[in-house]
C-alpha cells in the first residue's frame, strides 16, 4: 500500500482559442477538473491498480466531489473538510505548446496539521509519497516532516517530488535538503535537479544529488527520465506524441515509476512504466487518467 499525502485542488484550466487581446476578450476553452500533485499522484496509482491511501483537505464544498474522484479511480480517500476555508484552487493558462503558467490558492491545504493524521492511514502501507509543497508551506511543514519520521519509525520507504522551481527557490535549497535528509527517494524534474545539485549551467551534477539522496530520478522531458545512485546511472528515452497538456505529467510520471518501483526495485523498468503513464497523461486535457 502507498500512502500520498498532500494537496488536493480544483484546476481552472484556460486555453485560448485565438490570439489573447490585452484588456479586452478572447474566445477560450475552460475546465475545471480535479487536481493538486498529490492527489494527482494518488489517482494515477489508483489508476495502475496499486493499493493507494490518500489524506488531504478540502473545503466542506469539496468533501464528496473529491472523494468521489479519488474513489472511482480506486484509491482509498481519507479527506479531511476544513470548516472555514474553500478547497484550494488553480487557474493554469496553456500555451500553444501544451505548456502551462499556474495561478495558486492553497485555501484548504494550508490546515493540514498532525492532527488529520489518523494512526489507522498507516494499515498495510509500505510506502509514502510526499510533495515539496506539503514541505514550502510553513503551515503544513511540520506534517511533511513529521510524515517522514514516522514513516522512518515504521520502516516504511519515503519518496518525494520537490514539484516547484518557483517555491524551491524562496525557501531556498538548503532548506529542503534538510528537511527532506534521509528519504529514499527524491524525483525533480530537470530544473529542479539543477537547483537541488547547484548548478549554473545546463549540465547537472547527478552524482551531487546521489550525495544528497539514495536514489534519485530526473524527468528530462522529450529527452526521457534518469535514475541514479551511488553505484548506477539508467536513462530512458520519451516518446515521441502529440503534447495537448502537460499538466499532471510529472505527476504520473511519478505514479508510474512508484507503481513499478515498489514492487521490484527495479530502475530501469520503474523509469520505462513512468514515461509510459506521462504520456498518456500528456495527451488528454487535465491531470487525472
């Protein structure tokens, strides 16, 4: 069983249909479909048919409405309602290429405490994932950093997607290396490696993060995806498919790899399951399957 814990959100995806007109109106498709990294990373496994738990909070207007998502990809949802605040909400704007520029209000997410964390979440669980926003927010940190210690105490594995460049940047690198010492395993895209390893050019320093964590996996974009070591480098290539959004990639990327990677610790095979749920994800509109 894999235990995600972290935000859930709804996404206002807008994607114009003719050049956008400054200060004035421009013909769009807009979507709002369930969203947030980790509840993206839940529904994804659910989706593969490994046994998922997620905890996360919402809004009293989202209780049912995201529950009910979570479910019906079969994951265990254990949703907690904040009594004042409205679930948490993104406007993302897609460009031509699929790509997408994301407006954040964490609302509800921001009162996940300890207090949410039910004992009974950890049944049968053998795996946490967490996401960088859980650790940024200095409301929720004291959850992420909590999570991993009990997950440590259990001997359950740890995992976590440092999900933001823009985030990563204000706390600082420093920071989130050490309040996420001693997970197993950390999974930046290309431009969050750069900044985790310390870079100041295109090259990453690979073996810098394999310092920093036991197992490290890089997304690479049209290049494919990384893993690394202490002893062992694999790189996969990505497919070649029609990009129509990019959101939730990373996201099932992630979910791909870990439904792999927990079952056989396998590199190569995690990084091959994990470009193979990313493009799925990338071409169909929003971040679910």
């Amino acid at each position: 069983m894999i235990l995600v814990v972290g935000d859930v959100v709804d996404d206002i995806g807008v994607r114009p249909l003719e050049p956008v007109t400054p200060r004035s109106d421009t013909n769009a498709e807009i979507r709002m479909t369930a969203g947030g990294s980790a509840a993206n990373t839940a529904a994804w496994l659910g989706h593969l048919g490994t046994p998922t738990r997620f905890v996360g909070k919402v809004g009293a207007d989202g209780l049912e409405r995201h529950g009910d998502a979570l479910r019906n990809v079969g994951v265990d949802a254990r949703l907690v309602a904040d009594p004042l605040l409205p679930t948490a909400t993104i406007v993302l704007t897609l460009d031509a290429e699929g790509d997408r520029t994301m407006y954040v209000d964490r609302a509800a997410n921001t009162t996940l405490s300890v207090d949410d964390i039910d004992e009974a979440v950890w049944d049968g669980v053998d795996w946490l994932h967490l996401t960088g926003y859980t650790f940024f927010d200095p409301e929720t940190r004291p959850v992420a950093t909590e999570l991993v210690r009990m997950a440590r105490e259990r001997g359950v594995g740890v995992s976590v997607d440092p999900s933001s460049t823009g985030f990563l940047r204000q706390c600082g690198v420093e920071d989130f290396l050490g309040w996420t010492a001693g997970v197993d395993l950390v999974l930046p895209n290309i431009d969050e490696a750069r900044l985790l390893a310390g870079a100041t050019g295109p090259v990453v320093d690979f073996d810098a993060l394999a310092t920093a964590y036991r197992h490290v996996v890089v997304t690479l974009g049209v290049m494919g995806a990384a893993y690394v070591d202490a002893q062992d480098r694999t790189q996969v290539t990505a497919p070649r498919v029609q990009v129509l959004d990019t959101t939730g990639a990373g996201d099932a990327f992630t979910a791909g790899f870990l439904a792999e990677w927990v079952r056989t610790r396998d590199p190569r095979a995690s990084l091959t399951a994990g470009t193979a749920t990313a493009e799925r994800c990338i071409t169909m509109r929003g971040a679910r399957p």
